[in-house]
C-alpha cells in the first residue's frame, strides 16, 4: 500500500512508538500522584513539554497539552464568551474547528468576520487591518491550508496585531517538521498543534499560550496543564508527542528538499501524460510536498476509489459522502468552479515516500484516466 495523505495523518515514528510502548508497561502511574510511580509518569510529561518548547522555540510553561489541534482552537475560540470584545477575524479557509465554533458561537453574542483569499489561497493582510472594529478581541489565521498547503503572511498579520492590541491565535497543525519554528519572531499569542501531523500519536496536541496571555478552562475538574485541561493527563501519549516534535526538527532541511524533489517529479511526469492538469495553490509561498491538482475529465471520488483499488492512497479536497462529492469550502472561497472543484485530489507526500513511489503513483493514475476516457 502507497501513502500520500500525510496531511490527513502521519504513520507514527518506530522510534516514538517504542518510547510509548516503554512508558505504557513501566509508567503507569498516575502524574498527579506524590509516589515515585506518579512522579515517573510527570517527569515524561515535563520532558515531553521541554521538547515541544525547544521545537519552537518558546518557554515551556507556555505549552499546554491537549487532545489535539481540535481542542486546543477550540479552547482559544470559547473564551470569547467571557471577555468583553467579542468580535473575531478570521479566513474564509479555515478548519471546521474554527468555522463551525464561529457559527456556534453567535448564539453567545460573539460576531465574526470572515476574510476572503486570493485564487492561490492567501489572505491580504490590508483586509484584516481594514476589518479591525473597537470590539475585536481575536485574530485567528491558520499558518498553512491543510488542502492546498499555501502558507500565510502570518508574520505580517502578528505585526497588524501587536499593533492593535489584539491577541493573534495561528492553527499550525500543517507547519511542524516542515518549517523551522521560531515563534518569537512571528508575534503570536497562540498556536495550535497535533501530534498525528508530525510522526506522533493520535489524540494529543499542543497549544502554545504566550506567557500573559489569560485563558479559561473549557473542562472543568482537576488543575491539570496550568487549570487549562482538566483529566488525568495520558503521559505515553505525551511523551510520544514530545520526542516526536524532537525528530521533526532534526534535518529539517533535508527533508523539506525530499519532499519538494517528490513533488517536483510528480509535475514532471504528470505534464508527460495529463498536460491538461491544473496546480491550485501559491506557487512560492506553500508547504513542501503538498499538491492540490484539479483533473478536468474525471470526478476526485472517481480517482479515490480506484487508485484505492490498487493500493494507493490519496484524498479529496472535497467531502465524499454516500456516493456524493460536495464542494470544498477552501476550493470555493478561491473561486474555483464547482465543477473543476470537484474534480480535485490532494496528493501530500511524507518522509517514507521514495521517487520509485511517486512513478507508481503517475502510472495509475495515467491508466485511471485512459479507461475514463476510452468510457467516454
């Protein structure tokens, strides 16, 4: 079976899942408790914080883990219900964890505007600045599209925010191990992670939460990560987390070339075969081994399933349900016609992925269009 939705997901690091299966057996005990078995399992969670910190590149009391980047945007976005401002700016291509809270949310007086991008998918920082009202209390704009991997003026917007007054939330779950981190230097106050984007497991994100900056727990119950996340914390887990955020900035570089060289040779061999293919996205200013191409001849749902049939895995910018494909809200706020939006695959490589991998991938998918065409 051929991988290539690493932006869905990630197959966990070997390494990382022998730390965590380690932990599993021999630090079971629980972290709030004073005994040597509970102070083995807060001393991994503690180390699990200082990698993640290190990763970054900021202090770590400003990491709070959570269940992942979900719940970390989430616990940002509902603590506008207790602040006087109340108004937030986002983009019209954020995650549903953003977008649907936002829709909740009005019900609790919190207004929202949604900023529109450009045909690459980029927010013009001039739009945010423009939307700034006396009652924005929030900015969140994700650091790179999960869809189209286009990158953000993130730094940009920071600078609109410091100069506002207003905290600046940024969901970076696509960013880790692809781009060097440094969050000191894009003046943010919050970021969101998940630990299944970069190698680690499922179920376990960060949010980095800027010394200052106030927040609310969303659970209620034990004063677990700062008050913030109430539970017992799943330290295997966290750990898994840690050393795999550890792994992610180790030859970065390296990697990011691998991946740009996999992308670059699917585009070669696809303009050989399709030249009727069309690259959605920023051509600069994108993550490295993410391709959003648009097949005009045949439906994504189509693609899916029979490159599926033949051990390949890749997935669609739009949402398969029941034999149906509706549009994608990122392809469509680019103004990409329904018709050529339903007609797009993601196609996101990963560190495992090799250039004899790549070729397999073209020629199934030259031969998927070939019997498309000779039906039609």
């Amino acid at each position: 079976m051929l991988y290539f939705d690493h932006s869905a997901s990630t197959p966990i690091h070997p390494a990382v899942l022998n730390l965590m299966q380690e932990l599993e057996l021999n630090h079971f005990g629980n972290p709030s408790s004073v005994h040597r078995f509970g102070q083995k399992s807060r001393l991994d969670i503690e180390i699990a914080r200082k990698q993640m910190a290190d990763a970054i590149g900021c202090l770590p009391y400003e990491i709070i883990f959570t269940g992942g980047g979900t719940e970390a945007n989430n616990l940002v976005l509902w603590n506008l219900i207790h602040q006087q401002k109340r108004h937030v700016i986002t983009s019209a291509i954020e995650h549903p964890s953003v977008l649907s809270v936002l829709k909740r949310l009005k019900e609790f007086g919190v207004t929202s505007t949604i900023i529109p991008v450009d045909r690459t998918c980029r927010v013009n920082p001039e739009d945010i600045q423009n939307a700034i009202t006396e009652n924005t209390g929030l900015i969140s704009i994700m650091f790179a599209n999960n869809e189209v991997g286009t990158v953000q003026p993130v730094k940009h917007i920071g600078e609109i925010a410091e100069k506002n007054g207003i905290p600046f939330h940024s969901d970076a779950v696509q960013i880790l191990g692809k781009f060097p981190i440094n969050i000191l230097d894009q003046n943010i106050n919050m970021m969101s992670f998940s630990a299944h984007k970069f190698y680690g497991p499922k179920g376990t994100g960060v949010l980095y939460l800027k010394k200052g900056t106030e927040l609310k727990s969303l659970v209620i119950g034990g004063g677990q990560e700062r008050n913030l996340r109430a539970g017992t914390e799943n330290p295997s887990c966290i750990a898994g987390l840690g050393f795999a955020s550890e792994l992610a900035n180790k030859n970065i570089e390296k990697r990011k070339t691998h991946l740009e060289k996999l992308a670059e040779q699917f585009k070669q061999e696809m303009a050989d075969v399709y030249p009727e293919i069309i690259y959605n996205g920023h051509p600069e200013y994108s993550l490295p081994g993410v391709i959003c191409a648009t097949f005009p001849a045949v439906t994504s749902n189509i693609l899916v399933i029979k490159l599926d049939l033949h051990g390949i895995a890749v997935s669609s910018g739009s949402a398969c349900s029941s034999g149906t494909v509706n549009p994608s809200h990122v392809l469509r706020a680019m103004n990409i016609s329904n018709d050529n939006n339903i007609r797009t695959l993601r196609i996101s490589f990963g560190r495992d992925n090799t250039e004899e991998d790549v070729h397999l991938l073209t020629e199934k998918i030259s031969e998927i269009l070939k019997q498309n065409r000779n039906k039609r």
